[in-house]
C-alpha cells in the first residue's frame, strides 16, 4: 500500500482497483474501443472534483459542449459549472461567456496552438482536467518526435501546477498500445466490451499498484459502475464447529448430524429429482434459527419458488414476510459474475447470513456474462469468500443423465465441494424411484448408504438404508441377497 496522498476517480470500483484511487497531479490513460464508457469515465472523474469543490475543466474537440452536459444530465452527471475548452474545427475557445478564442489547428503553428492551452489552463486554473480524447493534439504536430516532445511538456506543466488529468484516447484494431502516451502515463485504465460484455482492467499505477485481472464492468442509468474480482484470502471470519440441519432426521443422519458450519454443500442429480426441494429444507431451518438465510435464483421467479416450496410444507412467504429468509431472483444476462459475487458479498455482509443457497450452477452460468471457465473461476472464488467468513454454501448442480452417476458435479468444481449430496432416479419392478445419498464429506463422517426417498404434499419422506441394491452409481441396479423391501413408509419430519 502506498503512502502517496489518493483522490477519488468518482466511481468507487475503479477506486478499489487502484488500490484507493488517483495520485493528484498525474496524468492517466484511458483506452478502448469506441463505446466502452471511455467520455463517460472522465465525466464521472469531474463531477466528482466538482463535487469536492474543485475547479474542473473538460478539453474536448468530438462533442459539442451541449451535447457533452446534455448526454451527462441523462445519466445524472451534472456538469454545468465544469469549464470546457473546445478544440473543434470552426469552434470557440470557450464557451458561454468565456473569451478565449481559438482558430483552426490547421490554420496556425503547432506552437502556438499548445501556448494558447497552456494560457487557458493557467487563466482556469483546473484541480483536474479530462482530455478527450488525447489523439486531438497529434494533429497539429508534424512528426511523432514532436508530438512525444509536446506531451512532455504537457505532462510536466500540468504535474507543477498539481492538475491530474484523465486523457481518452480511442483503440482500434491496428492500434499499437506500446505508444508515447502509455508511456509516458502514470497510470492506463482498460475498458473493453464484447460478448462476455464490458470488462475493466488496470495494467498500469505507477508508484501505488493495482487489482491485476479483469473485472466486471457495467453502464447503468446512474453512470458507471465497476465490481472488482473477489480475493477470498483478504476476507476471513471466526466461526463455531456446529451443524447447519435440515430437520429432516434420517436426511441428517445421512449426513452424521448434518453439515459443518463453514462448508460448501452440492447438491447434485438429474432434472425434476427434488435437489431444490431438499437444499429448502435447509432454509427452512436456517430460518428458523436464525441464520437468516439468503436463496439466489436463477431458474426461476421469486413466486414460483415460494408457491412449489408450500406445496411441500415449506412456509416460503411467512418466511419471507418475517425477514427470516430472503430471496434473489437473477435475471439473465443482467450482470457479470464480479457483480453478482459483490452483491453476494455486501449482501450476506448486511443481513449477516450464515446460509446461501446458490440455484443452480447451470442457471449461473447461464444467466451471467462470461466464457464458461471465467464463470467457474469466479464462482470458485465466491464460495471461497463465503466459507472463509464461515458461511454455509448450498449449491443447485443439475447432472444430465437421468439415472446413474458419470461424474459428481456438472463442472470442475467438485474440487472446491466440502459435502456431496446425489439424488438419483433408480428403475425397480417397472417404477422410477428417488433415492439419494452422500459422495464426500469433506469434515466428519457419513453414512455409506442410499436412502430412497419421496416428496409429497407433507415434504420429503426418506426410508431406511438400502442394503439390497448394487450398481445404483452407474445406472444399472439390481438387487443383491435381500428380499424386497418397502420404502419410504410417508414422510418422516
């Protein structure tokens, strides 16, 4: 961590990322493509020096000054008492009431052109400044030598007078980043936007350091917004050795009283088996004492899941209604996994919530904006962060076959499972039955039984250990020495 005295950049996520925000009197890039918030981003930067009570001045040359304060105003960015210089073709120095005058840049000498800007910085006097984009000053220079002289000596004026300045500048495919602006830049600030949707990154802070990676970026109504990648080894809670149940008994007993406070739980079988179901039953109790429960859904609406859940004896909405258990309906594609892990994350920090059910993995990936192994990185390090605070994960997993078992999880997260709980569709005498059972526990024992079991109007009813049965795991079982038995006798709370 730096000593150097920081200023806010205006949006508190880049903050995060650049390690607690902009050094004053340096220059910073920023670079991207055309419509990645780039103008946005040093709007965000004025107003908040506006905001501090400092003087701020926009030097623009693609817009308009009423278009700039007209696009501000729609996302709530008021810039009207910003000073602006306009370095258009056929356009006033400033303008408003301001007096200074400027002719074409093609119409006069390159030096000239820089002393009038450095006269109308001095005359304004700005605690920050937004340039944007840069690339307007190379116009006026008649080689690149010139132009790296220029900025400088740009750059060396603005840092005497303590003036920090964001400068855009616009990417293209067959633009070089190793340029004389990088360079010479204290610190680059990345913004991207493709099919896995808008990214930002910090290659550069020069003296401070940053948050390397990419991270969640996302344009809002209210301006920018930036959700920095979780680190779970910064975050830590103690927490008691005790068991999260279900209230369910024979389903606790599977699991030798239940599962470890602190621990991350799949719950995992094929389509319509009732994995939702059983992780409910663990809601329940978490509601019931205390835990204060939160359920992320995915793959389906708030109200669907509280009406199925009643029709199983689950109490949903007088949950609910008490502010017992919370539910968190996620639209598709609505955020990337860095926002949906900082909202778990300020979420579960608010409520205090020992217990999170996450339904389900498929519908996460699903719904979230990211490749596949960026998506499974991120939830790898969400349930990190949760059971580093001592929180109970449960996690939805859908496998696609309908019986047997090819593999313990749908992805490669097994790995980061404390607990595995299957449930699975086995074939008898001509009938589809539910049994379940426990794959790992990670802490303590389990019994090294299937159970079959079935869901009804009064909830789950789980029978006695299965010891006539082989080859439920690959699809294919059959009775072994035993004589039939009969399952599951009503349900058993």
């Amino acid at each position: 961590m730096s000593g150097l005295e920081l200023i806010a950049s205006g949006i508190p996520g880049l903050d995060d990322l650049l390690e607690g925000g902009l050094v004053p009197g340096r220059m910073y890039l920023v670079r991207g493509s055309p419509g990645t918030g780039k103008t946005l981003l040093g709007m965000e930067f004025l107003s908040s020096g506006l905001a501090a009570g400092e003087n701020v001045l926009f030097i623009h040359g693609e817009e308009a000054r009423e278009d700039i304060t007209a696009n501000a105003a729609e996302i709530g960015i008021d810039l009207t008492d910003a000073e602006f210089l306009d370095l258009g073709p056929e356009s006033d120095f400033f303008t408003g009431e301001q007096s200074y005058d400027l002719v074409n840049p093609q119409d006069v000498e390159s030096n000239q052109f820089i002393d009038d800007i450095r006269d109308a910085i001095e005359d304004v006097d700005p605690d920050r400044v937004c340039i944007d984009p840069i690339t307007q000053l190379r116009y006026v220079e008649s080689t690149d030598y010139q132009f790296r002289k220029r900025l400088i000596a740009l750059a060396r004026f603005l840092k005497d007078r303590g003036t920090t300045v964001v400068a855009t500048r616009t990417e293209y495919a067959d633009t070089s980043t190793d340029d004389d602006i990088a360079s010479l830049s204290d610190g680059i600030i990345e913004l991207r936007r493709g099919e896995n949707g808008r990214r930002i990154s910090v290659p550069k802070h020069r003296g401070v350091g940053q948050k390397d990676s990419s991270h969640g970026l996302a344009m809002r109504a209210g301006g920018l917004e930036v959700y920095p990648s979780l680190v779970p080894e910064n975050h830590s809670a103690q927490f008691d050795a005790e068991y999260v149940t279900s209230g369910v008994g024979e389903l606790d007993s599977l699991l030798d009283g239940g599962i470890e406070r602190g621990t991350a739980t799949f719950v995992s079988g094929p389509t319509g088996v009732g994995k939702t179901t059983v992780c409910t039953q663990f809601l329940e109790r978490a509601a019931e004492d205390g835990d204060n429960p939160i359920a992320y859904l995915f793959e389906e609406s708030a109200e669907t899941f509280a009406y199925r859940s009643e029709n199983f004896d689950v109490p949903v909405t007088e949950l609910r209604e008490r502010g017992d258990l919370a539910l968190e309906p996620m639209e598709p594609l609505d955020s990337s996994p860095e926002e949906f892990a900082q909202k778990v994350k300020s979420q579960v920090e608010a409520r205090d919530s020992n217990v999170v059910l996450i339904d389900g993995v498929d519908g996460y990936k699903m719904s979230l904006r990211g490749d596949e192994q960026a998506l499974v990185e991120n939830l790898h390090a969400l349930v990190r962060y949760l059971k580093n605070m001592g929180v109970t994960v449960l996690l939805v997993d859908e496998i696609d076959q309908v019986t047997g078992l090819p593999t313990p999880t749908s992805v490669n997260v097994s790995y980061v499972a404390d607990n595995i709980i299957f449930l699975s569709y086995v074939e008898l005498g001509g009938r589809l039955r539910r049994v379940m059972g426990v794959l790992k526990k990670r802490v303590g024992d389990f019994e090294h039984t299937l159970r079959e079991f079935t869901i009804s109007d009064d909830g789950i009813g789980i029978g006695e250990p299965l010891h006539g049965l082989q080859g439920v795991l690959n699809g294919a079982p059959e009775r072994v020495d035993i004589e039939d038995t009969d399952f599951a006798n009503g349900p058993r709370r």
